[in-house]
C-alpha cells in the first residue's frame, strides 16, 4: 500500500494539547477548541438511571432479557433525554424541534418530519459481526458470547417507540441495523413483535431481515490511498432522510474508546481491516498525535455525519471491545459498584464522543488512556484546520472542500464534579446536563 502525501493547510495551524499524553498522565481540562453544534451549542445530555440495568450478573440468565433489563424505565430514560436536549416539555415538541432544527441548518426550510421520508439507524452490533461465529448462519440464533456489549434491544426499542408513536415515522420508512452483523433472534424478535414492519438490516438479509448492499455513493478517504478498492455507502444509509447514531459506552482494546464515530466502521459494507480496501485500524490504533484519523472522515461525510439528526450513547453495560466477553461494572461515582446504567444524547458528534470518552478515562486506567486516543476529536473540532494538516474531504476524490468545526471538544473539571466550560459560565464549549431519574414515570 502506498500513500500520496497529504495536502497542508495553507494556513496557520492552532494546535490543541487537551489529549492524554499517555498512560498515567492527566489531562488538559477546560480547553475547549472547536465550534459547539446543536439547538444548544455543545450541549450533550447524561440520564443516569440505576433502576434500567437490574442483571444479577454472569451465572443469572443476560443482561438483554426483559427480566434483566428495565423496559419502563429505558423508555423513560430516552424520553427525559429528548426533552432536555431540546429544552421542551413534551416529546412530541421535542422531535419537531430537531427535525426542524436539522433541515434549516441543511437548506431544506422551516420543516418538520414529512411523511414518507426515510430513517436510517446505525446501531453497534459488534459482538454479532458475521467473522466472530457467534450466530449460526442457519437458525440466527446465538451460539456463544451471549453477554457480548451490543446496543441493548431495550434501548432500540424505545427509540422505534419515539420514531413510530410520536414523531409520526412510518414503521416501513425505518431501517435499523449494522452492515457487518447478523440481526441475532434473541434481538430481532423482541423488536419485530412490536414492529413488524420495520426493516431490520444486516449482513445476511434472511428469515425476515433486509440485506446490507452498497449503493452508488462513493466515500473517499482523506489520506488518499493508492491501488485500493473504492468504498461506497450502504444503501439504507444513501436513501435515508435522516440518520440517527445509536452507538455504545465502550473502551476498546486497539483504539482505546468506541463511541458514535467508530460506530460507523460498521457502516461500509466491508470489514475495517479488509484486504483491498483502506485498513481503518491503521488510523484509528496509531498513538501518535496530531495524524491522520479515519474517523474524522466519517464524521464530516454528508451520507454519515451530513445526515445524522441526532447522536446517542447506550451506556447501559458498558465493557471493552474485544477483551470482555460480559459488561463490567463500574466503580467510580456515581456507580459505586452497580453497573453505568446511562444513556447520552446530544447534536454534536465531536461533545458526544468527549463526554463518553471522559467517562471510560475515568473509570479504567488502560486503553482509553492510551496516548492519542482522542486525537479524532481534537482533528474534528478543528476539522477546517486541523493540527495534523489533513485537507479532509471524504465526499470528492480529491481534495475540494474543507469541513466546518464537526463540533466541541474539551475535557470536564474534574470527575467528582463532571462541569464543562458551558457549566461554568467560562463561554464556547461543552455543556453536560445531567439527570438522575427517580419518582413515577414522567408522560410523553
């Protein structure tokens, strides 16, 4: 594999150091770079919910069985989510608000959801990827590595539940999926017996799911790769309207985190690591800062970041990809013992993953403290002029046009206190609100 050099930015470069500088060290905090994005700028929203995630644990059943899993109390989790994020009462003003929110900022007017139009969302199915075996190919079924840290089906639905019930999204507009995985039946059936006509996609397309198959769309990395095969976009994702990121709180044992950036490694119909193709883990794993990162493509490219209305974090049973076979429970506060119990969303992709990834710093002391692991972010707030040079352009074979600021980064206070600069009055920067939800179910 051979690499043309990449083009410099022909202007002065301001070079953040608010990253890890390696195991052990602390981090720069309250250093915000980048343009926060959203109805409220950099805002991300943490709902903590002890009563969601009840598993007993390794020996009492999985943790996405009903019994393990508070279905109630996730819906009431992503409902609360919703409202604070848009500053209304009601779900319903909620969603409006987004949609509306999403197709100003895209040109497309003063608009709300229009019937018709499609939603596509990209879930992390990681632990169900076809190259790991852990479902037969035959019945779809799970045959090992049952308590693998995947999106938890409760959460999947309540968020169908959001799209059908109040934002008025058709159930056959709706393709929910992850390009490399195989829909297992212990996910798929609790979703399809109460949304039969959604269109659940993966890798195989059988037994009622819809098949993963590129479309026409090319994507380009920025790096610019000679003698590689070209990607494209997967065609539930080039045909919809709009893109919701449900990712998950996960370490990850070559990358040190991955959150809703690296959830779109799942995304082109082909392994990352795949022979012919740009390797993704050449970026993604390097530790040296201020580099080229795959991912920042992904987060600027108008079919992924482009159309994505809303981002979100299931933080339910967090783990690290692939060294845990189960989730792990947390110790720091204010878990205490008990399991994360979360969920994140926010309008801004750069805030989200900074939020998600202050978590797991906190939290584990090995891979998400690996030196570069949030180099992304650093390069995506400052995606117009980033500190490697990178001219990022994944939508043109060559380089045409720089991205804006993707978003905010910055680290919080402290992790007693979790206060970004927002928080603090101190001006442009993350804003965290956290909830903890207590008391009876709040209406929609």
């Amino acid at each position: 594999m051979t690499y043309r050099a990449t083009p410099a930015s022909p202007v002065a470069v301001p070079v953040s150091s608010n990253r890890p500088a390696g195991r052990g060290a602390d981090l720069e905090r309250l250093a915000p770079v980048g343009e926060g994005q959203g109805i409220h700028l950099g805002r991300v929203v943490w709902v903590h919910d002890p009563k969601a995630a009840v598993w007993p644990g390794l020996g009492n059943g999985h943790w996405w069985e009903p019994a393990h899993t508070n279905q109630e109390e996730v819906d009431r989790m992503v409902s609360r989510a919703l409202r604070e994020l848009t500053g209304e009462a009601a779900d319903a003003a909620a969603w409006d608000k987004l949609f509306r929110h999403f197709n100003r900022a895209h040109g497309r007017g003063d608009a709300g959801y229009r019937p018709g139009e499609k939603v596509a969302i990209k879930v992390n199915l990681v632990g169900l990827i076809r190259s790991m075996n852990t479902v037969s190919p035959d019945t779809l079924a799970l045959v090992r590595d049952r308590n693998y840290m995947n999106t938890s089906p409760q959460v999947m639905r309540a968020l169908l539940r959001q799209l059908v019930a109040v934002a008025g999204v058709r159930e056959t507009d709706i393709f929910l999926g992850d390009t490399l995985a195989v829909f297992a039946n212990e996910y798929y059936d609790l979703l399809h017996a109460e949304f039969p006509n959604v269109r659940y996609v993966d890798c195989l397309g059988k037994l009622g799911r819809v098949q993963a198959k590129p479309s026409a769309v090319p994507f380009y990395w920025s790096c610019r790769p000679e003698g590689m095969k070209q990607d494209y976009l997967p065609d539930f994702i080039a045909d919809a309207a709009y893109l919701v990121n449900l990712a998950n709180l996960k370490a990850h044992a070559g990358a040190g985190i991955t959150l809703c950036a690296k959830n779109h490694y799942g995304s082109l119909v082909r392994y990352p690591g795949e022979r012919g193709y740009y390797d993704m883990h050449r970026g993604a794993f390097r530790k040296e800062p201020n580099s080229y990162r795959p991912l920042v493509d992904l987060m600027a490219h108008a079919h992924f970041g482009g159309k994505t209305v809303l981002y979100m974090i299931d933080g339910l049973y967090p783990g690290t990809h692939e060294k845990d076979a189960a989730p792990r429970r947390w110790k720091s506060a204010p878990f205490n013992g008990h399991w994360a119990s979360s969920f994140l969303a926010s309008q801004d992709p750069v805030a989200i993953d900074s939020v998600g990834f202050d978590f797991l710093w906190t939290e584990w002391a090995d891979y998400p403290r690996m030196s570069g692991v949030d180099d992304y972010l650093n390069e995506a707030a400052q995606a117009e002029r980033p500190p490697s040079g990178t001219f990022y352009d994944p939508d043109h074979a060559a380089s045409v046009t720089r991205p804006p600021s993707l978003g905010v980064h910055e680290h919080w206070n402290s992790a007693e206190e979790k206060k970004y600069s927002r928080n603090l009055g101190l001006g442009k920067g993350i804003e965290l609100v956290p909830v903890t939800l207590a008391g009876p179910a709040a209406q929609p």
